[in-house]
C-alpha cells in the first residue's frame, strides 16, 4: 500500500533511548538503525539489560 510500512514500538523503547547514561542510549541507538523488524531482545542486549532465566 503505496510503499508504507509500520511497527508497534515497545514502550521500554523510549526508556531505553533517554536513559541517563548516553553510552547505553547510543547502543541501542546504534542497534536500532540497522534493523529492518524491531528485535526487542537485541536491543536489550545492546542496552545492557540481561533477561532472567
């Protein structure tokens, strides 16, 4: 449909973006312009956040 495409963006997204530490924020940042789809777990990755087992 004349080439638009979307996402829903997760809300910790916008968190993880303003964080007051700028080399995390430029992480995720850094992580986020090469995705196509949003992958959530990269950007957790790259923002230093791990995911308990």
């Amino acid at each position: 449909m004349y080439g638009l495409s979307w996402q829903i963006v997760p809300a910790v997204l916008g968190e993880m973006m303003s964080d007051p530490d700028p080399a995390r924020s430029q992480r995720v940042m850094e992580a986020l312009v090469k995705m196509k789809k949003l992958d959530l777990a990269e950007l957790e990755k790259a923002y230093g956040k791990t995911k308990a087992a």
